[in-house]
C-alpha cells in the first residue's frame, strides 16, 4: 500500500486549464496531465527564479520531494512541446491546498468544490468537499478539506474546525439549520444563496458589503 501523500501548498490555478496544438483543436490528441504541485514547481523556479531549497519550503514539503515534483513536470512539459500532445491541468484538491494566509489574518470561509478561487461555492454547507479559508484583502488562502463526520454531523463538525481556524464568516450555497445553529453559538456570521457563484465572486461580494446574513442563520440566533 502506497503512503499518504503529503499537503503540498500550492498557489490557485488559473482559469485555463487545457492547452493544444495550434490548428489541432477539433482533432484527437492524447493528452498529459500535468498535476497542480508540477505545475507551482514550475512557477516558483522558472518564474519567481526561487532555488529548490526555497520553493520546497514555500510548498511545505522535503527537499527531495520538490526535486521529483519538478523533475516530473518538466517532463510532462517536455513530451507535450516536443511531441505535440494536449497538456491539461489537473485537479489534485486531494493532496495540494493553495497557498498559505498571512500571518493573523481572519479569512472568510467558502464552502468549495475544489481547491481554487475559480472552483463554484459548493451547494450544500454540510456536503461540501471542502472550505477555501480566503483574506478578502489579498486574496490569499487555504484549502481545508471536509471528510471527518457522519451524515447527520457533517455540518456541525465543519462548524467547529472553521471556529478553530478563527474564520470571520461563512459563505456557502445552503445552509440547514442545524449548521446555522452550531455557527450563531460560536459567533460566526454566515451568508447562503450564493451557490450560482465562483469562490472568487463571492468573496469580492462579501469584500464589497453586497451580501445579507443568512435567514437560516438569523432564525437561530438569541
């Protein structure tokens, strides 16, 4: 049986995510998978021109773990140029979380669908995959998947971790009620009916003062 793999922070993904040969758009390709680890190993060596030792600390893995990392997504980079093949970035919200808060920060918690500020806000509170912890400043955040808790206490269990990460609100598509009563008691203001939106867009909503309280949240309040 393979080991656990290790949290690796990466920084979110852009918006594009499948890249082709030019004039080969309608056609078949094979296509590569280059994994969101390869693809932050690559940004912070060949663009932000850290040494390995540097990088490997900024993702919060080994050193020889980020040499493998790298060296497997110059590869995967190298056959898709060389060979003509499509390269599409893959979801790998299992294993990698998106780069870490400042220091002190009170962030906002998205339920999310994946581990990205382009991924939609998740549909329910208490099934969501898991909560994007982001500074509605600098946009910066964190990925907390939500997989402890059994049917009937997924929400309220999520309640508790986002209290003790010190998250200032929720944001979420629906919330029931048991979840809103669990977040009144611990003084966190929550927002639902967001479900249509991106994590980014419901943020810069919640930045901006465009969202109202949660009625769910508001019935169960003192």
């Amino acid at each position: 049986m393979a080991p656990p793999c290790k949290i690796r922070r990466v920084s979110p993904p852009g918006m594009v995510r499948l890249f082709r040969p030019e004039g080969a758009e309608e056609a078949p390709l094979r296509t590569l998978r280059l994994r969101l680890d390869g693809l932050e190993a690559l940004r912070l060596v060949e663009l932000l021109g850290l040494d390995q030792t540097a990088a490997a600390a900024r993702m919060g893995i080994s050193r020889q773990t980020f040499g493998r990392v790298l060296a497997g997504a110059r590869r995967v980079v190298a056959q898709a140029v060389v060979g003509g093949f499509a390269l599409r970035i893959a979801d790998d919200e299992a294993v990698c979380a998106p780069a870490a808060l400042p220091a002190g920060a009170r962030p906002v918690a998205v339920s999310a669908e994946a581990a990205s500020l382009e991924a939609a806000v998740a549909p329910r509170f208490g099934r969501a995959p898991g909560f994007l912890l982001v500074d509605p400043v600098t946009f910066a955040c964190e990925y907390l998947s939500h997989e402890s808790g059994g049917p009937q206490g997924r929400g309220t269990d999520a309640v508790a971790r986002l209290a003790r990460a010190g998250v200032a609100a929720v944001l979420t598509g629906f919330l029931g009620p048991r979840a809103a009563e669990a977040l009144a008691a611990a003084g966190i203001p929550a927002f639902d009916g967001l479900g249509a939106l991106s994590v980014r867009e419901a943020v810069e909503q919640y930045a901006r003062g465009a969202l109202s309280p949660s009625l769910s949240s508001e019935r169960t309040s003192p």
